[in-house]
C-alpha cells in the first residue's frame, strides 16, 4: 500500500489524543509522511472524539480523505458512529466486550444521529447491538477484529504487576497495538514513540507490554495485511508539529520576546508550547503573559512592541472582537503588534472546538475608523511557519497592526513536514531612528512611515485621539487631512512593496478548463483534488489565496479572464463564501459559484471532487457536510 487512512474513535479525555501521537511519530520515524486531524466535542471530557489520519509512503499529505481503510474503536459509540466511513475490506478493531450494547443506550450520543442510525438499522435489519452490527459488516467484506479488551487488561496487569484500578489507564495502547500489527508498523519506531511520550519509565513499561501483547495477538491472526510500501521520501529528518507548534516554533526563530494570551480554543496551545520553551539559553527568554482577558492581552502586547520587543497576540473569534478596540489604537499609533488569529466555528461560541473560515471579513474590516493593516492566511503547517516570520517583519516594517489567519483544522492537526530552510529567512526591523537626536518627532511626517524609536530613548507621546507629529493631541483640520494621509499612504507603499507572487499560488496545468479559489486549509484538500480530476481528464486548476491585504489583485483578474468567469469557483470553509466577496471587491468580477462547508469539520478530497463535477453539470452552490 503506497496511502493508509485510518481513524481513531473513543471517548474525549481517553487517550486518543495519545494514541495518535504515538502512532504519528512512529509512522514519522519509519519514513512515512503523516496527517492526523483531530475532532472532537467542546466538553472537557467523556463526548465522543476521533483522530482521522493519512500515512503516506511517497510523499507529506496535506489533505484527509474517505473511505479510511481501518476503524480503531476504544468504545462502542466508536463503531456505531463511523462504521460508514469503512471501504469494503477495511479493518475494524473493536472491543467484543460490548457486543451487547444497544446504540440506543448510549447517552453520550447526540440524538440526531441516533435518530439517523434508527432508520438506517431499520431498514439494513440491524436490531441495534454492537453484535448485530459487525455481523452486518462481516457480511459487506469488512474484516472484524474482535479483541475482549478485558482479558488483554487483566493479562497486562497481571504481568506487569499493575494496581487494578489503574489499568483501565492503559487502554489506549491496545488501539495503537491493533493499528501498528495490521499495519507491519517496525516495533523499533513504535517503542521509540512510547518512550518519547512517556517519560515515566513505569507508565512506559505498561504502556509497551501491552501494545505488544496486542501487535502479538492479532499478527497471529490477520498477518499485517494493510502493510505500507517501504517509504520513498528522502529526507533524513523531518518535523512532526501541530499548526499551533509550527506557529510557536517560528514565533521564537522571527525573534519574538512577548506574547501575551487569554486562554482560549484552538489558540492557546501556541502560547502553551512557547511557555514550554520560552528559556532559550544564552540568547535570554520570551516573556509569555497570560492576562486577565483579551482587552488586557492586546493592549500588553501593544505596550511591549512599544519598547521595541517583537510582541504578538494568539487568540480566536471571540477574543479577537474584544481586541478590536486594541487594535484600533495601535492603527492610530502605528505600532507594529501581530495578531495570530486561529479561526473556529462561531457566531458567539458557535463550535468551539471545530473549524471554520468565517472571520475572514471580520478581520480586514474590524475596526471603528479607517488605518492601515495587513492581513495574511496560512494554508498549511509550512507556510504557517514562514508566514509568521512574514507577519512580524511586514508590521515592523511598514508599523502597521498585522492579521495572520489560520484555522483550527490547522492548528490542531499534526503533520510531518521538511526541517524549515533557514537560508529563505531573513529579519527586518524596519526604519529605526538614529540615536543621539536632538529632538525626535514619532509622527514625523517628512515619510508616511517615521523612523521608530523604543519607549526610553526620547520623550515622546502616545494617544487614542488624533495628534500631531510629536504626539499630542490635535484636532485641527488641516493636521488631520495631513496625518490620515500619512498613515493611509502606507497601503500605497505594500502594495507597491509585497510582490504578487508573494500573496498567492497557483496549483494546476496552464489554462485550466475550471478554477479553483480558495485559501487557509482548503488549500490541501483542494490541490489534491485537482490532481484527481486532471488524472480523470479534467482541467483544473486551484487559486490559493496568501494575502488579503494586500489583495493579489492583477493575478486573480488574470486568472479569471483566462478561464472565463462562469468557470470559477469558489472553495471555503463558510456559509457566505467570504474570499469571492473579496475578490468581487478587488476586482469587479463576481464570482457566483461555491463550493461552502461550515459544519466544522475539513473538506475531504472525496467530496470536493464530486461536488467540483457537480457544478461542472450546473450546480452554482453545493454545501458539503461529510463528517461525524
């Protein structure tokens, strides 16, 4: 097998999330690209979750697809829940224990599934135990592998010697056994992964015990019949991060010394990982500042960037509005803060825990008054990492507040990527001023962008209010047609400055018989379906937008053209279609065909596909929905 698509089902606060890691990193050491999204519900625990990954042995995936070829299943709601996502001959792995449990009697299950699963069994005359079920399925090819994971517990504890009441704790080991047998995973990677994740050497011993009395006992039985190709990626060492550690990671490269948060999801694991490394030896240390809320956050950050520290912001919808006023001043004052924005389902709290594109209008026009910002979109872990080091250097350079989108499908999906090339990195602080002046003047306006100093190197005056060239407030007419002026003049200047090629890429053959517009995370599944329908015969092409300010104007334009407008589409994470209402904006060309999914999980390869050829056959709107 060249790709393997897995999913790991079970309750949240179970230990998926560790069973994920441990397989991901080990598949990583073995030479393989991995891709593992994990979804699950806001509740801090017991709801149902699941990790849906790609193992590839020829390249980094950037997409998730379905059908997947094995279910792993801590429980029984597991099975009820993603029986369907199974290809015909794909592995379930699940506990035998439960047969008797009734999809009906599982409380935790939302009720407009059980609703769905009562007519479905109805008319597959399954009578709604987990027995019933897997017979089903044994009947349509699927290979069931039936583990009693009580007896694999009591044997381990009796083995290993574990307190009773602690076992129970282990159960996340029998799912990555499971996996690594049908999968020939090498036991030397998957004992590295162990040892990496559990640094107890007590917790590890178990965890490994019994990992391998599963790898053992299902060998024995099915062989390793989903075995991966050996891997043909060269590349002798590789990262293995989430979105939110590709962000944290090139934060402290971009050579940034504060960040200030309020916890909130997905955007506090970013400032959770620079805490974690925020002493950096002989080059001192980043000063990460949880604050008392969001008002509080921005407003530190501004006052950091102030004394001439590189100072951002990690937040999310709801914290982002809260930061607006904040933002607003730092217009007005033209301080260089960066926002790192990780979008997820709203409005108000909407699906905290899921993923969405639906602030991307909020944050090019947020705001009372009118200042200039740039805003930037990460489509994947890489660009993630360069776009950050982008961001600081953009608002240093032209001292302007800067937005860097990115989603949770993003954030909280881990990814092997290639070791960063340091060689494209450079850091530019822009224009500082001299020291030893005689009189400084912050706004001076003989520029639209004035030498900066740092708090304590000249007197000088900051406030909310319009003000003259040293700071003070001024409300004269004419000095406020001069400084709008001056500050809305710097749009001029980026958008002369940041080359077009540098706020979009293009995937596809020249002259695409259809387009493709999309941006942030859409970007995977997109170019991966484009190569699908291109292998079918059809020409496709994908637009994927890096900067929506400034807008890369002249290319979509000339895009469009090529491909004539009826040809386009639309691709996004929203219900509005928010980037073609931009694109309509910067261009004058209104693109009335999308493809929307605003359900809070990814777009999949499979269904962008189809609903591509079903707007090639007259469709102007498919809503995708796939996804438990």
């Amino acid at each position: 097998m060249k790709t393997l698509r897995y999913i790991l089902g079970g309750p949240q606060g179970g230990g998926l999330e560790t069973s994920s890691e441990v397989l991901s990193w080990a598949f990583a050491r073995s030479g393989y690209g991995v891709i593992s999204d994990r979804e699950y519900f806001s509740n801090i625990k017991g709801r149902h979750s699941y990790v849906h990954a790609t193992v590839s042995a020829t390249e980094y995936p950037k997409s998730l697809d379905y059908p997947v070829d094995i279910v792993a299943a801590m429980d029984a709601e597991t099975v009820f829940t993603h029986f369907q996502d199974l290809r015909e001959g794909g592995y379930l792995i699940y506990n035998v224990d439960e047969d008797k449990t009734l999809y009906s009697s599982i409380p935790s299950m939302e009720h407009d599934l059980r609703d769905r699963l009562t007519a479905l069994f109805k008319e597959l005359g399954i009578d709604g135990t987990l027995a019933s079920l897997t017979k089903y399925l044994r009947s349509r090819g699927v290979r069931v592998i039936a583990l009693s994971y009580k007896e694999l517990l009591s044997e381990i504890q009796r083995k290993e010697g574990i307190v009773p009441s602690q076992v129970s704790r282990y159960i996340s080991s029998i799912i990555i056994g499971a996996v690594a047998a049908i999968t020939g995973l090498d036991p030397n990677a998957l004992d590295q992964s162990l040892r990496r994740r559990f640094r107890n050497e007590e917790v590890y011993r178990h965890n490994r015990a019994l990992a391998m009395l599963v790898i053992d006992t299902v060998r024995s039985q099915f062989g390793s019949e989903l075995k991966l190709d050996e891997p043909s990626i060269k590349s002798k060492e590789v990262l293995v991060v989430s979105g939110n550690d590709a962000v944290a990671m090139a934060k402290t490269v971009a050579g940034v010394r504060f960040q200030a948060y309020y916890p909130i999801t997905p955007a506090a694991d970013e400032s959770f990982t620079l805490e974690e490394y925020e002493t950096l030896g002989g080059a001192g240390s980043i000063v990460v500042f949880q604050t008392e809320d969001e008002l509080s956050a921005i407003n530190a950050a501004i006052g950091a960037a102030l004394t001439g520290a590189r100072a951002s912001v990690a937040t999310s919808g709801p914290g982002f509005d809260l930061m607006v006023e904040g933002l607003s001043w730092a217009g007005q004052n033209e301080v260089p803060v960066v926002v790192t924005y990780y979008q997820r389902g709203g409005p108000s709290t909407g699906q905290p825990t899921r993923g969405g594109q639906s602030d991307l209008l909020s944050s090019v026009f947020a705001s009372h008054g009118e200042y200039p910002r740039i805003v930037l979109a990460s489509g994947d872990h890489e660009e993630a990492f360069y776009d950050t080091i982008d961001a600081f250097n953009y608002a240093e350079t032209y001292q302007v507040p800067v937005i860097h989108l990115l989603d949770k499908f993003l954030a909280n999906t881990i990814a092997t990527i290639s070791m960063p090339d340091f060689s494209k990195i450079r850091i530019t602080r822009g224009v500082l001023a001299s020291k030893g002046l005689r009189e400084y003047r912050r706004f001076d306006m003989s520029s639209p962008i004035s030498p900066r100093a740092f708090l304590g190197d000249y007197v000088m005056w900051y406030s909310g209010d319009e003000h003259d060239e040293y700071g003070h407030i001024d409300e004269d007419p004419v000095n406020r047609v001069r400084m709008m002026e001056k500050r809305m003049r710097k749009l001029e200047i980026i958008e002369r400055e940041i080359p077009e090629e540098r706020r979009y890429a293009y995937y596809g053959p020249d002259k695409p018989s259809i387009l493709l517009i999309g941006w942030g995370f859409v970007k995977g599944a997109a170019v991966k379906a484009v190569e699908e329908l291109n292998e079918e015969g059809i020409r496709a092409g994908y637009f994927h937008i890096r900067t929506f300010i400034p807008f890369p104007t002249n290319s979509v334009t000339k895009f469009i053209r090529e491909v004539g407008l009826e040809n386009v589409v639309a691709v996004e994470h929203n219900y509005m279609a928010q980037a073609a209402k931009l694109v309509t904006m910067n261009t004058g060309l209104l693109v009335s065909k999308s493809i929307v999914k605003f359900t809070g999980r990814p777009i999949y390869v499979n269904e962008l596909v189809n609903a591509v050829k079903n707007v090639m056959k007259g469709s102007t709107r498919e809503v995708l929905s796939y996804g438990a």
